[in-house]
C-alpha cells in the first residue's frame, strides 16, 4: 500500500454510503481503493465492491483479495477471533 | 475446475458444518476445495476458509478468491442482482 491509496472501511450503513466513498476516491485521484471489512460487514463488502464496478466506474476490478483473522478483545478481555476481507480494487 | 476439485456451497446452518465438510473433502483426495456463497452467506464463507487454515489443515491457503454478481429471478419475475464468492482453498 502507498500514500495514493485510498481504502473504505464498511460499516452497518447502507451500502450506497460506501459505493460513494469508494468512487469520490477514485475521483480524486486514487487509482488504488483498498475496501476493507470485518465479521458480517463482509457481505456489504463485496456488494460495495460489485456495485462500483457494475454501476459506476467500469475500468475497475478487483486485482486482490485478501482473507484474514483479526484477534479482538471480548468484554471480560477474552479473545475473539473474528474474520476480515480486503478487497483491493484497481483502475 | 478440474473433476478432483472440491466445492462446498455455504448456506444458513452454523460454520462448523462447512469446515467438516471442506476437511471432509481434502482428506477423502481433493487437492483443491471452492468455498462458494451468495449474499449474507458471503460472511460466514470467510470464517469456513479461515476455520479451516486456522484450527484443522494449516498447508492450505486461499490461492484464489473471486467475487462477482449473479442475477437471481425474484417474486414477480424480476431480476434481483446478488454478490457472490468462490474461495479456492489448495493444499
């Protein structure tokens, strides 16, 4: 990742929010968008990834997608293992 | 996708049916094993790939991971566009 990267973090929004912050980013100079997710915000994820390629900036596509594990901590500060995607969309 | 090839749709049941069954595979002589998902499952497809890396076979690893969109037929006969995964596991 460099400076000129832009990355979006998905959260519970819709996922048009995210659609939008992932294109003005693009539109701004960004020629790399790293979408990025943990636990059950991964679906929108990828419906956000799809969504810009599909709908809005066709000259992307997804170049990589990496899966992972993240470690959190739970409330009683026990270990929470929860998965996380980042999908690297490139124009 | 060669005839060796595994593949485990992911769908509603709790994540640890789909490790067995991607674990089920690898050892019955699937080298390569697809993890495949639509729309909420997308999540829970994530956690079987990492379930499995993580806690049962540690060689495998996500060569490939695919996104796309594919076009379901809704209720009154209209199209309802929903993201989709293949996780490609290989030993």
């Amino acid at each position: 990742m460099t400076d000129k990267d832009g990355v979006v973090f998905i959260g519970n929004k819709p996922p048009m929010n995210y659609v939008l912050a992932v294109v003005t980013q693009f539109h701004s100079g960004s020629t790399v968008v790293h979408i990025k997710a943990r636990g059950k915000a991964i679906s929108r994820a990828v419906d956000v990834a799809e969504i810009v390629r599909n709908r809005f900036i066709e000259d992307v596509k997804p170049v990589k997608i990496n899966i992972s594990t993240e470690v959190l901590k739970g409330e009683n500060n026990e270990d929470i293992n929860v998965s996380a995607i980042d999908i690297e969309l490139s124009k």
